[in-house]
C-alpha cells in the first residue's frame, strides 16, 4: 500500500515537472480583423528569398512562415472553394459556376450565423454582387482580369440558406482606408494580372513581380496597423505551377500575436480553415479532421 501511495505521488510529481517544462500551447486568439489574400499558381521555391518578390519574402522574414503549406488539388477553382467551405463542393476544374448557387456550410455565412461580420473584396470587379466569371480584358497579357473562380464567396451569394446579401461581394474599390471599419473576415483577391496568374511578356519572373508589387501597396499598411490593433493578415496560394502531387505553396500569418519564425507541420486549406473555425467558435462539421494551428501564437 505504501508503496502504491508512494509511486502514484511520484507520478504526479513527474507530471507537474513535465508540464512547467513543456507548458500548453497559447489558445488561438480572436481577432478584431482577419484578412486572406490568396495569390496564383506559385510554389514556395518560387517566392520565399526570390529578388523577385521582395514583399513576400519580407512578411515571410517577419511572421510565420510555414515551411511546408500545400494546396488540396488541381486546378485552382477547388483550393479556393476548400479554404471558403472545406469542400471541394464536387468542383475538380475552372468551369464557369455563373447561375449557381451553393447552400452548403462556409465560412462567411458561419461567421454571420455567430454574430461576426464578412466581406469579399476584389479587384476588377465591376460592381457589388456581380455575379459572371469574367470581366475585363487585359492590356498586358490579353487574358481576363476578374475570374468569380478565384472569388469563393460569389458561389454563395444568394438568398437560401447558408447563403449572404450581394452586399457583401464588393469591388477593391470599397475596401476601407480605415481599417476600423474591415469586417471582421475579409477575403481580398487580386485580379489576374497582380495575382501572379497572368504570364505574359516579359516572362514569370515579371508575374510575380506584379504580384509583390501589388500585394506592397495595397496591404502593407493594414499589416503594419494590424501588429498593434489585433488584427491579422493571411497570404496564402492556391497551388504550385506545376500541378505536382506534392503541390508546395507558401502560407504566411503575420500580424498581432503571432511568433515570429518557420514552423514545418504539414499544414493545408482545411487546416488553415479549420483554425479560423476554432478562432470564432464556428461548427467545424467539414473540417473536423483537420489540425489546429496552435504554435505560431504568443
């Protein structure tokens, strides 16, 4: 009996020890603002250290950079439609969805349902709640600007359930110069051209370059403000360029609360869906076999 007494309290003793060691990870934070920017068909070799995006590299440098981020698929319709819904929505390729409308479970109607607030914002879109997939023909690569297929939301739009109001699928140029005023989840897309989607001449070292450019000069000063207003910016991919298996992008959070460095858990859209989810209390129905990303937090 004393000796049963005796190694139960050394158990626990070890257990006390064991936990001032290795102390449970920081809860996910909720933040005041979230914004994801989700760039085009890079993978991480690509962008992080490259001259030709300096930005990327930089938020990379600055936040938390995981070194090992994968797409869910090919082509790029159904890696956004994954990170918006945490399904592929039966979605294998690019085809128009005009005159569909989804009543499936997603992120924005989620947050909405909780009492949050979300909004779509994208470039080259020619009005609120537009609702084709494409507009607008580009000078320099000749191919569309505005594609809906980067633009989950608009899949969502509508009056059923799990849907949300035309209103809140916006042009960029109804994105806030205040940021106080931002929803409190925003998607922000770029068009074809500054998504790094678009080749064209010069070559693909030009696309990205658009792309960092752009990312520079319109997020950037959100992502200052959002070190010391507990907010959040999420630049993510779709996919790789080359559609391989192991489909490699690089995802970067950066912002109030989290630990700067490389983090390599295998970490995809689901997962960074599913962290959101666990973020807002949200149900996580389609994403309950994903991972909480719970290390990168202060």
């Amino acid at each position: 009996m004393k000796r049963s007494l005796l190694s139960i309290i050394a158990v626990a003793a070890i257990a006390c020890l064991s936990f001032k060691n290795h102390p449970a990870a920081p809860a996910v934070p909720q933040y005041k603002h979230v914004i994801i920017v989700m760039e085009e068909n890079h993978d991480y070799s690509a962008l992080i250290g490259s001259p030709n995006s300096p930005y990327i590299t930089w938020l990379s440098q600055n936040g938390a950079l995981f070194t090992d981020s994968h797409g869910v698929t090919h082509p790029s319709q159904g890696n956004y439609i994954a990170l918006f819904s945490g399904n592929l929505q039966g979605v294998n390729a690019d085809e128009c969805l005009e005159g569909k409308t989804y009543t499936t479970p997603n992120l924005g109607a989620d947050l909405i349902h909780k009492g949050f607030t979300f909004k779509g914002y994208a470039q080259t879109m020619p009005s609120v709640g537009f609702l084709s997939c494409y507009y607008k023909t580009s000078t320099l690569t000749e191919q569309s600007l505005y594609g809906r297929k980067h633009c989950p939301w608009v899949n969502w739009q509508g009056t059923g359930e799990n849907n949300f109001p035309a209103s809140l699928s916006l042009p960029m140029t109804e994105f806030p110069s205040d940021y106080n005023k931002l929803p409190t989840l925003a998607f922000v897309v770029p068009d074809m051209d500054y998504d790094m989607h678009n080749i064209g001449a010069p070559g693909d070292a030009a696309a990205i370059q658009r792309g960092d450019k752009w990312l520079k000069a319109n997020i950037a000063k959100y992502a200052e403000w959002a070190i010391t207003h507990d907010s959040l910016l999420i630049v993510t991919f779709d996919e790789d360029d080359a559609r391989t298996s192991a489909n490699q992008i690089p995802t970067i959070f950066y912002g109030a609360h989290v630990k700067t460095g490389k983090y390599s858990e295998h970490i995809n859209h689901y997962d960074v869906l599913h962290t959101l989810e666990v973020m807002y209390g949200l149900p996580t129905a389609t994403t309950q076999n994903a991972m909480t990303i719970g290390d990168v937090w202060k």
